[in-house]
C-alpha cells in the first residue's frame, strides 16, 4: 500500500501539471527560443483566411494572430468544420514564433475551448461587415434596386412567365457566374441571363475587412 501511495505522490504533480495561460502582451513578448507552449484566451476579433486556420484573437491587452488552428478532438476537421467565428471566445495552446522576422504568431496552435458568441448562429450574409451595394442602396435594398434594374432592361416579348436566376457578385463587384435556375421557355431564360449578365458592378460586400463574395437569387418577371 505504501509503495502504491509513493508512485502516486510520485506521478500525480507531473499528471495534474497543466500549461501556464498568459495574456496576448505576456505571449508576444517571449523569447523565439522559447519552445513551451502556453495557453492564450481571448475573443476573436477577425478572421484573417478560413483556408490556413488564421485569425485574429483579442484580450485586454493586445491582439495576437493565431495561425493554422487545429481541433485534437477532431484532427480531419477543417477550420470551417472547427466552426470559429468573429466574436466567438476561445482558448488557444500554441509555442511562440516569428514569420519573416516581422510577424509575431502563435503557429499551429491547438483548440481548447470554444464558446459561441452572441453573432455566431446568423448567417454568413448577416454576419457581413458590409452587404453589397447596387446603386447607392445597401443589402436588401440594393437587391431591389438590382431586380427593377434588370425589369426596365428586359426585351419585350409575347410570353410570360418568371425564370428564377442565381447569380455571383465577386471580389470586384462584378456579376458572375449567371445561371437560369427554371424557367418558363427557353428563350426567356436566355433573355433572363442576358440582361444579368450585362448589369453595372455592384460595390462588393465585405467581411473581417476583404471584399467577399455573395450568391443571390431573384425571379425575373415576363
């Protein structure tokens, strides 16, 4: 019984033994040679690019760019399926490091936890720092703005009938990707994807402070 006492005074320091959390000040301000890893909190503040895993976490004392996050619990999980998002609070554990002598980091870092913040359940859209424009008018009313717009440039024709259209505003504000979804003939969703496809640039919506791009649907009307 002793000698069973002995070995788990012995390993239990060691096993309970948990990483030192610093603040966002205390972990840029170690050393390139220190390899230990430490835990960081705080509140993501942007998301820099969901394909690397980056983004930007905030405490009160300064905003520290984590690098190629990874979730231990779920390895094969992509950054999108980790599912982090602007004003979520996480914990980090990650080493020190500088990129390019200019860039100080927290590089593959590991997630400890995760809480949802009050914006993470809205869409993708809702989330935008910035909806699309068209004509001076902003997210659903520029939408409108879009749809009168595209009914004043329709040829007139003896038919009727609605085709429903799915197009792309990119990066650059330009209209993308058209494509006649149903329709009533034809060749009304031929005229349907003409008059879209020529329609002036929108100013692109923008999220985490980079132009993105937004897929939008309407019925054009005959």
């Amino acid at each position: 019984m002793k000698r069973i006492l002995f070995f788990f005074l012995l390993l239990g320091p060691l096993a309970l033994a948990q990483p030192q959390q610093l603040t966002v000040k205390e972990f840029l301000k170690l050393s390139r040679q220190d390899t230990t890893s430490y835990l960081v909190k705080g509140v993501v503040s942007r998301v820099r690019s969901s394909t690397s895993g980056s983004f930007y976490l905030q405490d009160p004392t300064g905003t520290l760019l984590v690098y190629g996050i990874k979730d231990p619990q779920h390895p094969q999980y992509s950054f999108k399926q980790i599912d982090i998002v602007k004003g979520d609070t996480v914990t980090v554990l990650g080493r020190f490091t500088v990129y390019g002598d200019a860039t100080l980091e927290m590089k593959d870092g590991r997630l400890v936890a995760k809480a949802d913040g009050p914006d993470h359940n809205l869409s993708f859209y809702d989330r935008l720092d910035q909806k699309p424009v068209f004509k001076g008018k902003e997210g659903d009313e520029g939408l409108a703005a879009f749809r009168q717009w595209v009914q004043s440039q329709l040829k007139k024709t003896g038919e009727r009938g609605t085709v429903k259209v799915r197009f792309v505003v990119g990066r650059n504000g330009g209209v993308q990707e058209v494509e006649a979804l149903r329709g009533a003939s034809p060749a009304l969703r031929e005229e349907a994807v003409r008059v879209v496809k020529s329609a002036p640039k929108w100013k692109p919506g923008r999220a985490d402070g980079s132009p993105v791009r937004i897929t939008y649907t309407i019925d054009v009307i005959f």
